[in-house]
C-alpha cells in the first residue's frame, strides 16, 4: 500500500467524518461550566480503543473550575507502531463556548445539510478532532506496520485558557520528548494555511481607589471612577496610537493584528448591580479594569507592563490623591514555530499534494493550546492546522465543510506518512 492509497481511503470516509463530526457537536460540551467532558472524553476514547489504541483518562484535580460537579477529563490515545520511531500528536480540546442567541438551527442537533455539518463546536474545534481521527485510522488500516506511535487527544478548557487541559497534560509530561516529537493541533484556520504561532497576552487588573461619601456632597469624598476616567483617556489618547503604529515581521491574521493592541476587556466602579431596587447615593471609593494586552514577538515583555505602570505612576504625580494597584492576571510569551521544522515542512507537503498548491504561513492574533507546548512542554515541532473558517468560531449556525475536513484528513494522513515512514526529526 501507498500513501496514495491512504489519501483515497480517507475520501471514501466522507460519510463516516460528516457522521463522526455531527456525533461529537451532539454531546454539549460547553465551557464555562465545563459540561459532559467525560461523556465526550469517553465517546472518542472507546472509538480508539476498539482500533487498538490504549486510552488514558486523565482528570486535571485542582485546575480552575474543575470541580466534583464539573471535572476536567482528558483522554489521550496512543497507538504504538511495529518498531521504534518519533511519535505524531494530534490534539484538539473538546470544549465549546455557549451556544448563545441567533441559531436558526439547533446548536447541539449535529444538522447534516448542503455538504456542511452545523453546531456549536462544528469548526471549533469538533470537525478537526473528527478529521484527525480519520486520518489515522485510515492511515493505521493500510500502512499497519508503521513505525513510531500516533497520539490522539481530547482536552479541556482551551477556551478558558487551556489550565485544566493542555497545561496540566503538558505539566505530566504528555507533550514533552521523549513521548511526543511532533504535535499538530487541528484549530480552524483554514485548510491551506499553517499557523505557526500566536501573539503574546498580558492580562492585568488596575483598580483605582477613592473614598467614600455621600453623593450629594462628593467634594467630601474621592470619586475612583473618576480617576479611572483619567486612565482610559491617557489609554485612549497615548498608549492605543502608539501600538497601532507598531507592526511586526510575524504573519498574523487579519492584518489588523499586525499591530500591538489593546482591549478594555471588563470595567466596574461603585455600588454591584446584582439587586434590585435603586442604588443608594455614594462617592465610588473603588474602580476596577481588566485589561487585554497583545504584543508582538519584537516586544519584551518587560516593555509591555513598564508602558502601562509608567502611565498609572505619571497620573499619581498629577492627579490629587491618584492612587492605584496593578495585579497580573496571566501571561503567555508570543511563538513561532520555524518554517523548516519537520512538522511544518510535513503539512506544507500534504497541502501541496492534496490541493495542488502552495500553503499560506500565518500567526494566530490570539493564543491557544500550543502556549503551553511551547512553554511547559519545551516541544517546538507544534503547528495548528486544521479544517473550518475561523471567523465562524463562537458565531451562530457555526458549521463545519464536510469538504474542508476530508481534504485537512488526508493532509493530516500524508503528514503522518512523512513524520513517521520518513523519519521526521525535531
């Protein structure tokens, strides 16, 4: 057998990725809170375990949100081949955002029309998850004698951040060599392109302080929203020009988020409004923002918090009784995997043989699961490509291509043939 015979294995799979897929969208994994992620980790894992794979549940114990209620499962699927050789990892988390208004469609129905699968998690990421356990099944029936292992995984709470999914995996060792030497991760950045790597993100907390007093006197107190109105005018007037005006070297999509930028992620000041009723006339003595910092692989980031902190400390020596703290939410360092890794010259063949041209080489403008790869796992050869169009991520009627994931399967096939039949090193 061929890896030609492989490819056209994985199209007459059509059928069964679309069924596959539509199967997945139908079990509600959705995050926050963290629903069914047993039932699901367990769905793919009794799959692989009839196709010879061993399976691993694996519960992140004390990550963020996990919970007797809402536990965070892992499966991890693993398939040894008939000599030693590196190992391939496909990864894709399996929960979803909620389902939110618009849907003209059931959101968890897993509806089959006009060649697209639609439902919460269609391209986000249930249709990759699908497209790489085809590829390797039809990769493992024709090509038995393999060498190396291939992985499959199944993680929680990539989009609250990944902690009680990819990171507590990394953590144990799960994508680190020796284990793994490859790892693909099939998000939804359409299937002619290689993404090689995000943005970095600094999340912070700024809290502006004031003092209490009635709100028919406010000369008697100190208004912290006020003071925090003098931070996002200096924000608005100084430091969003300037990261607008940088630019970086890093391929990132949209063009837009070529830039450095800046979101005012949540602000709060005063009395909660979690009751009913009128509020009762006070001088706010606090104010609290969240702020969304993304910069660019040219930054330090050092720079990065310096830049903000120097702001907050100019306004305290011009402002009467400015006062402020600054608390660190999280940060994630930008990366970029090497055009000429083994993993990303694999897929780039794949591509060139299945659609017949040149791939596109982009950066993601947010992060995902390959932060920590890169960072706890120390693995580099970490690409995402997968099938489905990003910008109908989190939308609704979110579907999936039944085209788009057969042509990402067979990509993912022939990448598997060349990281493993041909000896891809890291």
């Amino acid at each position: 057998m061929s890896i030609r015979d492989v490819l056209e294995a994985v199209r007459d799979r059509r059928d069964e990725l679309a069924a596959l897929t539509a199967d997945l969208i139908r079990i509600p994994t959705v995050n926050p809170p963290g629903e069914n992620y047993r039932d699901c980790a367990e769905f793919v894992g009794e799959r692989l375990r009839r196709r010879g794979f061993d399976i691993a549940y694996v519960r992140a114990e004390g990550t963020p949100g996990d919970s007797d209620r809402y536990p965070r499962w892992n499966v991890i699927a693993r398939k040894e081949g008939a000599r030693p050789g590196p190992c391939v990892h496909f990864n894709s988390h399996i929960d979803v955002v909620e389902a939110g208004a618009g849907w003209t469609r059931d959101p968890f129905g897993g509806q089959i029309e006009d060649g697209k699968v639609y439902g919460r998690g269609a391209c986000d990421m249930k249709g990759g998850l699908a497209a790489s356990i085809i590829a390797a099944e039809a990769f493992i029936d024709l090509m038995p004698g393999f060498p190396g292992a291939i992985e499959i995984s199944g993680t929680a709470d990539e989009e609250s951040g990944g902690y009680g999914g990819v990171a507590y995996l990394a953590g144990k060792g799960f994508f680190s060599k020796p284990r793994a030497d490859h790892v693909i991760i099939p998000e939804p950045l359409n299937k002619d392109c290689i993404c090689l790597g995000h943005r970095g993100v600094w999340w912070a907390k700024i809290e502006t302080k004031g003092r209490i007093a009635h709100g028919s006197m406010p000369f008697l107190g100190d208004c912290a929203v006020r003071h925090m109105g003098a931070v996002l005018n200096a924000f608005e007037c100084e430091l969003i020009p300037a990261l607008a005006a940088r630019r970086t070297a890093m391929p990132v999509i949209p063009p837009g988020a070529r830039s450095s930028t800046l979101n005012i992620n949540s602000i709060h000041g005063g009395q909660g409004e979690d009751h009913d009723g009128l509020p009762s006339p006070c001088v706010p003595d606090s104010a609290r923002m969240v702020i969304d910092r993304r910069f660019l692989m040219e930054e330090k980031i050092e720079d990065v918090k310096a830049e903000v902190i120097g702001i907050l400390d100019r306004l305290a020596r011009e402002r009467k009784d400015f006062a402020y703290a600054i608390e660190d939410l999280f940060e994630v360092q930008p990366t970029m995997t090497d055009r000429e890794a083994p993993v990303v010259q694999a897929v780039a063949g794949g591509i060139r043989e299945v659609m017949g041209q040149e791939p596109s080489y982009v950066v993601s403008p947010g992060t995902y699961d390959q932060k920590h790869v890169d960072r706890i796992g120390r693995l580099k050869d970490c690409i995402a490509y997968g099938p489905g169009i990003l910008d109908l991520a989190h939308q609704p009627d979110e579907y999936v291509g039944i085209d788009d994931m057969v042509d990402s399967a067979r990509v993912m096939a022939r990448a598997l043939h060349e990281l493993l039949e041909g000896g891809g090193k890291a």
